[in-house]
C-alpha cells in the first residue's frame, strides 16, 4: 500500500470533500444554472460550490499558502513559496452533457515549479496523486508510463480547439502529422485526466496548445514522477505559462515534438 505523505493526504482530503457535492450536481444535471464564459466554454454553480470548498478545505490544513484559481484568479499568501493551483471542474462541457469524464485537479506549486499534484475522477473513483520524489499513484497503485518506444504503436491524445479559438488550421496541420505516424489519436475532453492517463500508461503522449496553469499543472507532477517527459512544443519549460505542453515516455517525447514541429 502507498504510504501518503501530509501533503498528500490533506489534498486528497480536500478533494474527496469537494467531490461528494459534485456528484450530486452531475446526478442532477438538468437543473444546474448555466452561464457563458465565452464561446464554447461554459461554468457552472457546481464550478464555483466546488472551487470554494477547495480552498476552505486547503486554507485550514495550509492557512499561509496562495492560490491560483481557474474561477477566482489569484489570491495571495503570506507564504511567497507555496501556492495552490486549483482547476475545479475539468471537463465542463463533458459534465454539461452527463458525460462521466471530467475530474477536479489540484497541484502546490512550490519555489515556481510543481511540487505535488492530485486528479480526481469522482465517478470512476479514480485518484491519481503524486509529489516530487515519492512517485506516482493510482488510489493505492504504482505508476509508470508506458514503455513502448515504437511511434507506429502509440495511442496519443490531444484537445481540439474549441469554437472561436484561432489556432484551428496549426492544429489541423499537427493532428494530420500525428495520425500519418501513430496508432491513433485521442480526444476525451478533460486535459487533466490525459495527462494523468499518460502517467499511468494508457495513452502514450498527449500535446496541446492554449491551456491554462490549472489545467496541467497537477498532471506534470503526475507525469514527472510516473518516469515521464513534460515541456512545451520547443522541448522548453514554459508551459505554464505558454499553455502549450507536450508529455510522453522518454523514447517517444523528441519524435513526438519532432512531428508537431513538422505540422507546424
């Protein structure tokens, strides 16, 4: 059994709390209030319930820590080394339509890199955590990525652009050199469980473009400690604040960046 750390357990605690709201407002999908944020990206009341109980739970267990919030933007704390970056409801528009694919992620971010992520699926009951050093975990299971080296064999995943974004002919160009070379592509809907589908060996890569902090940021700690890869299209460390990431085994992550290159 995995032996969690503080750290661990007080995000994890804080999640399964949040969680058990969020199941009920998914069981009651049909009389959630919905309001636009912009073309094709929705928030709900379940984004905001979910985001305030994350931060009370991780403000009594860390009261000097900040926050960066997908909903609230950023908070500060008097501790300038440690800050929460907290995405409540990651596949908004998968929960909207009673998908059950969408997770809630938090990530502590320490001295400007990312120290401990947790990803929660709170359908599937699926909780992926990892913290630097101490690997990563699926509930009570060891991860690793996966070992093929083979592009011709790998499943990789991605996001498409959504309505309004104006990235949509680069994107085309990419998702067209990575079909002509893999086994298949990928798009689920929730940046965060790919990323952690990643760490845990089901997918063999994942890229996109135009992201924000809260949506990767709990999966490069997942995918670092699970043995793999993170950086951005230019094999850099900017994605957090580029928004564009590319995540892979070791053997696959330059071919990888080599073929988004090419379809650029």
């Amino acid at each position: 059994m995995a032996l969690r750390t503080p750290l661990i357990n007080v995000m994890i605690g804080a999640v399964q709390k949040a969680a058990r709201r969020l199941i009920r407002d998914f069981g009651e999908i049909e009389n959630l209030q919905v309001s636009k944020k912009g073309p094709a990206d929705f928030v709900t009341a379940a984004d905001r319930r979910t985001e305030d109980i994350l931060r009370i739970e991780l403000s009594k267990a860390r009261p000097t820590f900040g926050f960066l919030l997908e909903e609230r933007g950023e908070i500060a704390g008097s501790d300038n080394s440690n800050r929460w970056i907290i995405d409540p409801l990651d596949g908004t528009t998968n929960f909207l339509h009673g998908i059950a694919h969408f997770a809630i992620s938090v990530a502590l971010e320490r001295d400007r890199d990312i120290f401990a992520g947790v990803i929660y699926n709170p359908i599937t009951n699926e909780m992926f955590w990892a913290e630097r050093g101490k690997g990563a975990h699926l509930n009570d299971r060891r991860l690793r990525v996966s070992g093929r080296s083979d592009l011709t064999e790998a499943i990789v995943a991605t996001g498409i652009p959504f309505l309004g974004a104006k990235d949509h002919p680069q994107f085309l160009k990419q998702i067209a050199s990575v079909m002509g070379a893999t086994a298949g592509v990928r798009r689920f809907g929730a940046a965060s469980l790919d990323m952690a589908f990643v760490a845990a060996g089901r997918f063999d890569g994942f890229w996109e473009t135009g992201l924000k902090p809260w949506d990767i940021a709990a999966g490069v700690a997942l995918v670092r400690e699970a043995g793999g890869m993170v950086s951005d299209l230019k094999g850099g460390r900017t994605m957090l604040a580029s928004g564009d990431i590319v995540t892979a085994n070791r053997d696959l992550h330059g071919p990888l960046i080599d073929l988004l290159r090419a379809g650029n």
